[in-house]
C-alpha cells in the first residue's frame, strides 16, 4: 500500500496536535491550580464539583438564617431580660408596700416607681428589630427553619405583666398597700416572662449548633472538592516538564521527517 506524502502529513499533523494539546492542558493545570475546569478534563469530577457547588449556596444560605436567627434571639434575650428586672422591681415595691413601716407617703412614693416601672415595660414590649416590632407576629419568620413555628407576640408575652403592673399601680393610688392577689399575679407574670427567656435560650443554643454543623459539612465539602478539582503541583510540574520535552521532540522529529529533496522523487 502505497502511502502519499498528504496522508503521511495529516499524520504527522495529528501527533503534533494532540502533543501540543497535553502540553496546554498541563500548563493551564500548572497555571490555574486546578485539575478540572471543563467538562471533557474530567466528566464524573465535574458533576461532582457542580453538586458540591450547589451544596455549598445551600449552606451559606442556611448560616445566613442561622445568624439572622442569632441576632433576632439575642435582641429578644436582652429585653426578656429587662423585663425580668421590671417585675422583680414590682414584687420588691408590692412587699414594701405592705410592710407594717409604710407610711401614707411612702405608699405615694412606691404608687410613683410604679408607674415608671409600668413605662419601662412599654418601651421594652415595643421595641424594634431590623426595622420591625421585636413582640410582633410573624417577626421570626425570616429565619432559619428552626425558628418558623416560635414567635414571641408581645400580647401573648407581657399581657399579664401589664395587668399585674396596672392592678398594684391601683391598689397604690387608693393609698392601700399590695393585696396578696397583686404580689402572687406579679409573680405568675415575672414566671411567664422568665419561661419565653428559656424558650428564646433553648432556640439560640439550637441555632448555634446548626452553625457548628453547618461549619463541619463546610469544611467536609471543601475537602472532598480540592480533592476533585486541585491539582498536585509537584505532580502536575512534572507532567509539564515531560510534556515540554516530548512536544519539543515531536517538532525535532517532524522536522526531520518533513524535509523533502529531489531524491525522494527518483
């Protein structure tokens, strides 16, 4: 079979294509640190970077929830908190008020603190967060999963600490010291509030283990992608180097191959 100079030149082409294509592939893994930047570099390990791409968007978006979750619980934590004091406050009053010492006067005086402590309660029921009520319905449900069915309704919260506030502020202005009634319904209130401050303690400590979990699958997942997509660059510059040499002897040889004088043709 007889082999014409054009067949054996698109041979020849071919060899110095595909060489000149495995010198570019490990020169732009030398230059890119990445082993996988196309489909065709590696099918399977693409596929896997793409879901691990889409696993990463999942988790930045759920510590995203997590930290508005956080900052909500930590706004509501400090309030509660305040609240707590406010009717500690009220119960020390109400005691004061009854003790056998407490003069007409004194009674005025307390009645007073009273109503501070009444204005306190309202500056902390309606507070704001992130441009909303703090005590509303339907405040949390920005956040994180773990947050969708807790809400701190500030009806729900504080209403029996206001009538309880409000009952003591009148017993004091009829000039007559706390009933037994006033004091246990100021205690019932400080105990309701003091149970919405665990619950609000219960949600944040959920809530940052979810960031401890989502912080382990984060770093799980940038493992398993270095593995597929980084190269090994003592491995890779090897490569380069071995492929350098054997493109440079490829056109050495070709060279040699192509030279074309007249006695080819006798």
């Amino acid at each position: 079979m007889r082999v014409t100079s054009r067949y054996h030149s698109q041979i020849i082409k071919s060899h110095l294509s595909r060489r000149a294509e495995q010198l570019e592939k490990a020169w732009r893994q030398a230059s890119s640190g990445k082993r996988v930047e196309r489909p065709s570099d590696d099918p399977g390990a693409m596929a896997r970077l793409l879901s691990y791409r889409s696993a990463q968007a999942e988790i930045e978006q759920r510590r995203f929830q997590a930290e508005q979750g956080i900052s909500f619980l930590t706004a509501a934590d400090t309030a509660l908190k305040q609240a707590e004091q406010v009717m500690l406050k009220a119960q020390e009053l109400a005691t004061a008020s009854k003790s056998g010492g407490a003069s007409a006067q004194d009674i005025k005086s307390i009645a007073i603190q009273v109503e501070q402590l009444l204005a306190e309660l309202q500056e902390i029921s309606g507070r704001q967060y992130d441009a909303q009520a703090l005590f509303a319905a339907g405040a949390t449900h920005f956040s994180a999963a773990d947050m969708a069915d807790f809400e701190l309704e500030r009806e729900v919260v504080f209403s029996p600490a206001f009538a309880a506030l409000h009952q003591l502020k009148a017993e004091l202005g009829d000039e007559t010291p706390a009933s037994d009634t006033t004091i246990d319904d100021l205690q019932k209130a400080a105990d309701h509030i003091l149970n919405y401050h665990a619950q609000v303690g219960a949600r944040t400590n959920r809530l940052e283990a979810l960031q401890n979990r989502l912080t382990m699958l984060e770093h799980d997942l940038a493992v398993r992608r270095s593995a597929d997509e980084e190269v090994d660059f003592a491995g890779v510059m090897i490569t380069l180097k071995e492929e350098e040499m054997a493109y440079q002897a490829a056109l050495s040889i070709t060279a040699r191959i192509m030279q074309v004088s007249l006695v080819d043709f006798l």
